[in-house]
C-alpha cells in the first residue's frame, strides 16, 4: 500500500525523524506537515502547512482529507507547567485534531508519540503519565482504522537532526552502552520512525508499543535502509 501522512511535531526531535523516515521510505508516496514554524525541509514528496492555533484547525481542515495515515509527534514537557496547561496541550489539542481526522479519514491508522512510563489505568501518582494514559485510552475509542500508541525511553538521533539538545553528543557515545544496558528503554529514533510506518502497511498485534515492540516493528524486514 501507498502511505499518505499527516505529521505533526515536525520542527522537534521526533517528528523531524519520522519526517525523515518518511521521506525516505519507498511505500510513503505524500507528506503533508503542519507547523507553527517551517520544518526547513523540501522535498518532492512533502507539502508544509503554517498555521498558529492548533485549538482551531477549521481554516485547514479541508487540506487533511484524503490521507491514510498520521504520525503525531506533536507534544510538550510537562515539566514547569501547570496541571491544567499541560492536559490542555497534551489531552485536549491531541484529541481535537484527532477526532477531526476520524470523521474525515476513517480508513486512517492514527499513530501517536506517547512515552515510557504512561499511565493506562490514568491513576497514577503522576501527572504527566496519567493526562497521556487517558490520551491513549480515548484515541483508540476513535473510529479510526488503527490506532496505535508508541511509548519510546532515550531515543538515539541521526547524526544528520537538527532539531536535537547538545546534550544528546553525550548520549551518542554512550548508547551502545545504554542499548546494551537497558534494552527495554533504548531505541533509535529511525526505528521508531520505521515502526510507525511499518505498523500502517503491516499492523500490529497490540495498540500500545513498548520500546520492545518498537524496536521489533522497526526492524522489519522490508524497511528502508
């Protein structure tokens, strides 16, 4: 099958990697990123779209229909916010663009960057893994085709990213240090980018991928390489 994606989250770590990924894989035929800013990437597959309020995406909403598949990257820290700012930014946003894509694109497989360490049950002690858990919960009540959830740890950036802290230099040469140490939390961000592909065209057996699953979904046989 033919990938049509929507990518948000495309000016972050991980979205310009699944943005690369995609760009880059055979089966991926369009891309379509939204962005507060440019993404600073052009290529004959990818058409970007600015557009400032994410809480009303009306004045775009035509531009999403007729795409099978959208990789959301789109997210914050909840570090330094309030409870309510960061559900917003987290639950609330995520869920409007979602249920839009749902009625517009129900042969969709909506793939959502959520982290280790989420919170299914949503009761949790923390914050932060409670608001993703009840995101998670509530995506996959959607009409979509598939929805899948993906909770990467440390995720290794190509070389090539710009779109990453000067600390990951350090973590570069500590990762097949980590990879080998704790192979539950460590993946590269290609791999995650090749599994959110590879989870449109093939599936999956579970919605929610832990850094395992990621790994073995990235690693398929007839991935990019």
């Amino acid at each position: 099958m033919k990938i049509k994606a929507i990518i948000t989250g495309a000016t972050g770590m991980v979205g310009e990697g699944v943005l690369q990924e995609s760009l880059l894989h055979p089966d991926v035929e369009k891309v379509l990123v939204i962005n507060r800013r440019p993404c600073g990437v052009t290529h004959p597959k990818l058409t970007e779209i600015l557009h400032n309020d994410f809480f009303n995406l009306s004045p775009v909403a035509e531009n999403m229909i007729d795409y099978n598949a959208c990789f959301f990257c789109l997210g914050v820290s909840s570090v330094g916010k309030k409870e309510e700012v960061y559900y917003s930014l987290t639950y609330t946003l995520t869920m409007y663009m979602a249920g839009i894509l749902a009625r517009q694109n129900p042969d969709m497989t909506f793939c959502y960057i959520s982290g280790a360490g989420t919170d299914s049950s949503e009761k949790g002690r923390l914050n932060w893994a409670r608001v993703k858990g009840k995101t998670e919960n509530d995506l996959i009540k959607l009409p979509f085709k598939k929805v899948f959830a993906f909770r990467p740890g440390f995720m290794l950036p190509e070389k090539r990213a710009k779109n990453v802290h000067g600390y990951y230099a350090i973590f570069r040469i500590l990762y097949p240090i980590l990879r080998a140490m704790f192979p539950n939390f460590v993946s590269t961000l290609k791999e995650v980018g090749t599994a959110m592909i590879n989870s449109v065209i093939y599936g999956y057996e579970k919605p929610v991928l832990e850094v395992k699953d990621i790994v073995a979904l990235g690693k398929n046989k007839n991935q990019n390489t």
